[in-house]
C-alpha cells in the first residue's frame, strides 16, 4: 500500500498512467536480460549464439520468440512518449543536453566497458566445440561502418530518432505557422488509434518491409543495427514507427484509456499469433532440409509476415494495456526496478554470457540453468546498482536526478533512463 501522499502531491489520472507507462519502459529493459540468458538453450542449426547449450529447450526457445516479438516495439513508444514530455518540460536546448547526458554519454563511456568482456568471454567459449563467434560473424577490428553495436544499440538509434524528430518537428512548426497540418495529424491519429483495427493499420508499414526482405524469416523479428552504424530499413520503419506513436501518444494522452479497456481482447489475440507464428518458424527454418512440403518456401515468408507484423503490434497494444490496467498505482518496488532496470540492461551482457559458458557443459536441464543464470546474475547487478549508481554521480547521468537516500514516494514520474 502506497504511503498517505500531501494535497500538493496527490496522483492525478494522467501521473497514474505515467507510473505504468515508466514500469513497462523498466519491464521491456529486464525482459531483454531475460531473453539474452534463454539465448544460448534455443534449439537452432545453425547456431546464431555465441554458444550453444548442450540441452537445448523447445520451452524457452518459445520464451525467446514470445519476447522478441513486442519487447523493442513496446520500448520504443515509451521512448517517444518520455521524450515529448521531456522536450516541452526543457525545451529544444535542455532536451538536447538531457540526451546527450543520459543517452550519448552511457553508449560512448559504456561500450568499450561492456564490450570487452564480452569479446573475452566469446574468445572463451572458442574453446568448446559448440561455442565461439556465431558463423559469419565480422571480424575484427571492424570496417566501418560495421561496428558491433551489441545490446547498445538501441541507444545509437534513439539518438537518431531524437535527431530525427527534432528536424522534422521543427520542419512542421516552420511550414505550419497556422497549426492545421498539426490539427490534421492528431485527428488521423485520433481516428487510427480509436479504431479496433489500428494494430493492423501501425503493422503495414513493416509488413511491407519483411515482405521485400527476401532474406527475412520471422525468428529475426525485426532487424536491430547491432552491428552497423548504419540504420537499416526495418529499424527505422519498425522502430521509428513505435517512437513517433508514443510522441503523439504524449500529445492525446487520454487514448491511453483505450489501450487499457482493450487489454484482455488484445493479449488473447496476441497469444494465438504468437503461437501460430512460432511454429511456422520451426517450419520455415527445417524447410531446407525437409523432403517435401505443400506450399513454396516464399509462400511461407509471406504468410508468416502477414502474422507477424500484426503480432508485432497487438502484442505492444496488449502489453500496454496490461500495464495501465495493473501498474498505475505507485508502487516503491516498481519505482526501484524502473530506475535501476538502465543501468542492469547497461551491464548484464558480459555477465550473462559468462555464466552460459559456465552452465554449458553441465548435464543438467536447460530450465534449470537458466533459472540458475539468472538467480547468480540479478542479485549483484541489483547491489551495483543500488552501492555504485543510484546514490552516485553515474545515478544522476543516467536517471537524471540524485534519489534521496530515505524513502521518498515519487509522484510526478520523470521520465527516467532511455526515455
């Protein structure tokens, strides 16, 4: 139960809302720790990890795939949403210092940190026969603009999107000195968003674009630039699509109240294509090997996008829903992981690697190591987190603010880490 709050700190409807909109901005960060310590259990010829567990596991390989489809979708609207407060609360200048700060200066510092061990840890699993660098891999030093990016990347393509929507909203202030193109804009979004349909409407855009991928199969889901300095197509459209819905998400924040009531529908809808989808992979990736099949492996491609671009946007809608209908009450614990959830995405990965090479070679079952995994790596990134960061001069870079060290309830949410 929240601690009794002042008159001058009552929670409103739309600060209850950015409470669940912040957490799931926290939960999509520590599903990706999630995902990246199922990685090495996912049952796939050829390997596309940097190892490969000797007891692979259909179960979490389904965990991988469920999470892959909506987590980035559903960052990156909160992403847009935090940014449109942020920009209005600091205007162009401070927004600009603020993500440089909080964004640029953690993917600049944080990088070669992170990155080493990493590439120390591959060259150890080099060692066992189903480890080392996944088959095709670059080499190094890279060629630019190839560049391995790793988990990080997701920071070099919110600073484009920032650059990006800055020029374009600029562009849209100085050609629209009347508002009506603005005016126009929020009613079409109004008029998508309302409908039961808009899921649908939000998935064209990157449908086309797997569709014209010929090389795309669905267990890519998107296409992240963790390995270029150069944007490719599907991020930008995927990615940049999530982004410019949750700015103006942030312009009509009473939508919100659609997404909440829908929830139950859209998560329904969302499980069975998820499902569908995942089998149609296991389909499409034993297809090469398979003596016949009834329908053309394009055939298949094209009705596994058709599936998965929507799963990609009702899965974000449900996940949305689901938050503002359960997490919009202040919760300190929530509070907590929200703020800490950039700092362990920040640091997880030569962590979790590790302890997969560790867990390899033992004969034991894949749920169990990886529930090992993360029971030995989630406890001293928290303590990092909390002795190192929350209190420290790194908080303040990250998050933005200095956290009192007494229990303070936090009412009016900012913004915090990657918004």
């Amino acid at each position: 139960m929240s601690p009794p709050m002042s008159p001058s700190t009552a929670a409103t409807p739309t600060s209850e809302r950015l409470h669940a909109l912040d957490a799931l901005r926290g939960g999509a960060l520590l599903l990706g720790i999630v995902l990246h310590a199922a990685m090495s259990f996912v049952p796939a010829t050829p390997r596309f990890w940097f190892i490969q567990d000797t007891h692979p596991s259909l179960l979490l390989g389904l965990l991988t795939f469920t999470i892959h489809v909506f987590r980035m979708t559903a960052f990156f609207p909160m992403a847009g949403f935090f940014a449109r407060m942020s920009f209005h609360r600091r205007g162009s200048w401070g927004f600009v210092r603020d993500r440089l700060q909080r964004i640029g200066l953690p993917l600049v510092i944080g990088w070669p940190i992170v990155f080493t061990p990493m590439a120390l840890v591959v060259i150890w699993a080099s060692g066992f026969p189903n480890g080392g660098p996944t088959p095709g891999a670059r080499g190094w030093p890279p060629v630019l603009p190839n560049f391995p990016l790793a988990h990080l990347w997701f920071l070099y393509v919110l600073l484009e999107l920032y650059v990006a929507m800055l020029l374009l909203r600029g562009a849209i202030v100085r050609l629209d000195a009347s508002g009506t193109l603005r005016r126009v804009i929020g009613r079409l979004f109004t008029g998508i968003m309302r409908n039961p349909l808009a899921p649908l409407v939000l998935a064209i855009p990157i449908g086309i674009a797997f569709c014209l991928d010929q090389r795309w199969i669905n267990v890519m889901g998107v296409r992240t630039p963790d390995q270029s300095l150069i944007t490719n197509a599907q991020a930008w459209i995927g990615f940049g699509t999530a982004f410019g819905v949750g700015w103006l998400l942030h312009r009509q924040v009473d939508l919100l109240r659609l997404l909440e009531r829908r929830w139950l529908p859209q998560l329904l809808l969302a499980v069975g294509l998820i499902l569908i989808s995942f089998v149609l992979s296991g389909v499409m990736l034993s297809a090469p090997g398979a003596p016949k099949l009834p329908v053309s492996f394009a055939t298949l491609r094209l009705v596994s996008a058709t599936l998965y671009a929507p799963a990609i946007w009702i899965s974000t809608f449900a996940v949305l829903g689901l938050a503002l209908r359960f997490m919009s009450g202040f919760s300190p614990t929530w509070r907590y992981l929200a703020d800490a959830s950039y700092w362990l995405y920040l640091i997880h990965m030569p962590i979790v690697m590790a302890l997969q090479v560790a867990v390899s070679q033992l004969d034991w079952s894949a749920p169990i190591k990886f529930a090992i995994i993360l029971a030995v790596a989630l406890p001293p990134m928290l303590a990092s987190y909390h002795l190192l960061v929350r209190f420290t001069f790194i908080g303040v870079v990250l998050n933005g603010r200095r956290a009192p060290r007494e229990a303070a309830h936090v009412v009016a949410v900012e913004g915090s880490a990657a918004q």
